[in-house]
C-alpha cells in the first residue's frame, strides 16, 4: 500500500463510513439474539388476539366528520399554491409582463377552485339540516 491511499483528504471519512457500518451490523446482531433468548414464546389465546390489553375492541359510536379532511386538503392545496408563488416573487423584475400574466392566470386559477369549493359547501364548517 503506498503513501497516497493514506493521506487521500477523503479517507478519515471513509474509515468512519465503514467503522458505522460493521456497528449497525454488530448492534443488529446482537439486539436480534438477545431478544430471541429472553422472549417468551407463549402461543396462548390472549397473547394471539389483535390488542393485547384494553377494552375489547368495538365499532366507534361517533364517527369524524369527513369535513376534517376535506379542510385540512384544501388548507394543503392552497398553502403549497402559495408557496409556488414565492419564487415568483423573488424573480418578479426578470420574468417580465409574460411572467406577471401567467401569475395573474395562476391566481385565477386558485380563485375558481376557491370558488368551486365555496359553493358546494366545502368550507361550511357545520351543515344546516
């Protein structure tokens, strides 16, 4: 092995990128064997049913809204929109009047799709029966 293997700029990480592996590898052994030694295998009916401790599972008396979700979707749509929007900002004075149209369009866009959402009720947050 010569001289220049070991003065590389990049070796010292190289040996601590492998020193980090053989550690998981070790680590992942270990913990594996350890636990297969002191489980208890016990096949019992109990230790076999889906939850292990607490009541027994029934079917939830109130069920969520689907308003939940549809809020928190539009909240992520139109927050991501927003952030589309500030790189645009950003490079304003090079993107020239081309630039400022399409982003007058994009907008138009959100607001259609805000106002799609309004008139089918989206954003009532409780629905007067």
């Amino acid at each position: 092995m010569d001289n220049t293997t070991l003065t590389h700029p990049y070796f010292g990480a190289f040996v601590m990128f492998a020193l980090t592996i053989i550690a998981f590898q070790a680590t992942f052994f270990l913990q594996r064997l350890i636990s297969r030694k002191l489980a208890q295998k016990r096949g019992d009916k109990l230790k076999n049913a889906p939850y292990e401790c607490g009541p027994i599972p029934i079917k939830q008396a109130n069920k969520i809204s689907h308003q939940f979700y549809i809020i928190a979707v539009l909240f992520v749509l139109f927050d991501v929109e927003i952030i589309f929007m500030i790189p645009w900002a950003l490079e304003y004075r090079h993107l020239g009047l081309l630039g400022f149209f399409e982003m007058l369009v994009f907008i138009g866009l959100l607001a259609v799709g805000f106002l799609f959402a309004w008139k089918r009720g989206a954003l009532v947050w409780q629905s007067i029966k």
